[in-house]
C-alpha cells in the first residue's frame, strides 16, 4: 500500500491515508500437481513458494540445527548439568511465544533426563521485560546452577551480569535481534545473532528452545546416554506447544516454520496435544479436529497472553505443563475469565481514548507529528493492544 499524507493539515481526516492498492509479483512459476487448484497455486507462489514441497512441507524437511552459531556450548553446558544433577532454572518471557517456549524447555530437558528442572517467568509490572537484576534477585531463593532464558535474553544485559555475579550459568535462546553487544552469558543460541549460518531466520522464540533441545538429543545419544539402538525421546510430542508459540508471535511461516505449525495442528486435530492445550480449546469452544491456525491465534494465544497482561504468565505456563485434565481444565476456566476481563478492560480503554482523542483541538500550524494520549489509570499491560486499536483507525 503507498500512502500519501497532506502535511497542511493534522487532525482525524488528514491521518486518513490515500492508499492504492499495488499488486505483489508472485514467484516464478513452479511445478504444481494437478490436485492443486490454479487460484491456490497463484496464493502460494505470493507467499513465496514455487512447488508443493514449499508450500506444503514435511516435518522430514526440517531444517538440521547445523549451523546455528552457540549449539555445541548451549548443549554443553546442559550435558553437563543434566549430568552433574545441577538445578536447571529456564526463565520464561510473559507472552505466548515466552509461555509455549518455557514449557518446551522444561518438558524437554525433564524427558532428557534433567531431574533438578524448575521454571520462572518475570511479572510485566513488578520486573519489566525478560532478565532483570530485580528478577535475579527474586530468583536467588531458588539457588539454580543454570539459568535458560526463552524469548528473550539477548537484551538483557544488565540481568546477565548480576546472575553471573552469583556464580550461575547463563544460557540465552532468543530470536530477537541484538544490539551492537552481545550480553555477558556463557552461551547464545539466536538465529539472529552475528555470524549465525542458520537458514532460517523466522524462528519464534518456542522454536529456538524446540532447536537447541534437538541439538542436545544429538549430543547426549551420540555419547551414549540412552543406550545402544535407542536415539532418544520423541521430541515431537512438543510440537504442538512449538505451533501454538509460532502462530501467536506473528513471526512469517516460511518453509520451516510451515512444517513446524503444520506437525503440531496435526497433533493437535489428532487430540494427542497436552492437556493445557485440549483444555483451552474445549473452553474455547473450538473443535480440537478441525483446529486451524486461525483457533490458535484468535482463541487460544488470547487465553493465554491474558495471564500475562492482567495477571501472572506462571498461571498460563502451568496449564501448559500440567499433565493432570482436571487441574488443566481449572487453570483454563481461569485463563478464560481473564481474558474476558481484557477484553473489558480493553474496550473500556479504547472509548476513553478516542473520546480523548477527539477532544484533541488540532492547530494546523503547531500540532506534532504524532498524537500521545495518556492516562495514569490506564492499565500497562493493556495499553499496547489499545495503541495499536488507535492506530488501526486513525492512522
């Protein structure tokens, strides 16, 4: 879309853009099979994809973690720890990508054989984003060895140092882009990071922990951890946590990406997801055997990122970790009313900003740029979703 804007005026109607529509080139032309109808082949050569291996791909096309710069010392460190029987904190992020990578981490360590695995996740309003010194210092009364971060990390500078400070290991798995420095930890996995020759550059953060956690199945059965003949668990009972994170952090599904979201709908559609995952669909009232990526995103990342925006995201990554039905239909029913109350506090937000926007008298000669509006009764963990309402309308 190319937008044109009168700077004579500032005001409601001048936001308003002249927008004309531009044709995207497809791709060139790719070799289709005949069950593939002209007008979905048009949609997914816009996409990018050029045959139907593209457009369609296999969990067996999966990227190989090779070439992901910090896998061989981020497995390291926890073949060591799951050796040493080391306490294995993984600090999670307070959205849905941050939850659904949490959970994977801690499922799959535990089915790597970590015993000692426990799991933290910062509160929006008390710590701020990702690894804070004011959350290191809460999480001293924990005594980890180890600490993995999910979805977030490669920022956290400051938080790095003080849980460095106290003589613990820090292992970062992003997918956020750096600074101009790396932080301080002993390891770095980021598909995003200087140097890093992974393929893919899409992977949320749930797919960076589903990585180095195959990495690491590699390294331990290489050295004979599970025996001879055996390869290891079957990592791709997470796959159904690893669609949900994909889905709901909007991250572009490229050919990998694709073949991850897909194996986990069809875990999902099959009803072999966990019991957190089949709890937030029945309360969302959705058909777990028609689930598409729709459901997650509208439906189930909504329950979810709601315990981080009003409440705590430890009740979310509980119900993605319980085992036990009844207890995940419970922490589901919770998830569901608050998300209810979002939605209310969100609605209730945005009509008290346009009414203040409106009220806005707009002096041609001397108005910014950019409107702000602000209200210290707005909640914080709102204020993002109702921004963006704002500029959807008016911009």
């Amino acid at each position: 879309i190319e937008r044109r804007r009168d700077h004579r005026a500032f005001g409601a109607a001048a936001l308003k853009p002249a927008a004309r529509l531009r044709r995207r080139e497809p791709a060139a032309d790719g070799q289709w099979p005949d069950s593939i109808p002209p007008l979905l082949q048009r949609i997914y050569a816009a996409r990018g994809a050029t045959c139907i291996e593209q457009a369609q791909p296999k969990l067996a096309q999966l990227l190989p973690p090779d070439g992901m710069l910090g896998l061989d010392r981020a497995t390291e460190l926890l073949a060591a720890a799951i050796a040493d029987d080391r306490h294995i904190l993984v600090v999670g992020d307070f959205d849905c990508d941050g939850a659904t990578a949490c959970a994977v981490g801690v499922r799959g360590l535990r089915m790597l054989g970590a015993k000692r695995v426990s799991h933290a996740v910062p509160n929006r309003i008390v710590h701020g984003y990702g690894l804070s010194p004011a959350l290191v210092d809460e999480l001293a009364r924990l005594q980890p060895d180890l600490l993995v971060t999910v979805d977030h990390g490669i920022a956290c500078h400051a938080g790095i140092d003080a849980a460095r400070a106290r003589g613990w290991q820090v292992l970062v798995t992003d997918h956020h882009l750096p600074g101009e420095t790396l932080p301080p930890a002993d390891a770095i996995v980021d598909p995003n990071q200087p140097g890093d020759a992974f393929p893919s550059k899409m992977l949320a953060g749930v797919g960076v922990m589903f990585y180095v956690l195959l990495a690491l199945r590699r390294r331990l059965r290489e050295a004979g951890a599970f025996g001879a003949g055996h390869n290891g668990p079957d990592l791709s009972q997470l796959l159904d946590l690893v669609a949900v994170g994909t889905v709901a952090d909007l991250v572009p599904l490229d050919a990998n990406n694709r073949a991850l979201v897909a194996a986990g709908l069809r875990r999902l559609r099959a009803g072999q997801g966990g019991a957190g995952l089949r709890a937030l669909i029945e309360v969302a009232q959705r058909d777990y055997r028609r689930l598409t990526a729709a459901d997650i995103g509208y439906a189930l990342a909504p329950r979810l990122n709601a315990a981080g925006r009003l409440e705590d995201m430890a009740l979310g990554i509980e119900c993605l970790l319980t085992e036990n039905p009844a207890q995940a239909r419970e922490i589901a029913s919770t998830l569901n009313d608050i998300n209810a109350e979002r939605r209310a506090v969100q609605q209730q937000m945005t009509d008290e900003a346009e009414r203040a926007f409106a009220r806005v008298a707009f002096d041609p000669a001397a108005a910014p740029l950019a409107p702000c509006l602000f209200d210290p009764d707005w909640h914080p963990g709102v204020v993002g979703l109702v921004a963006s309402r704002l500029k959807e309308k008016f911009a």
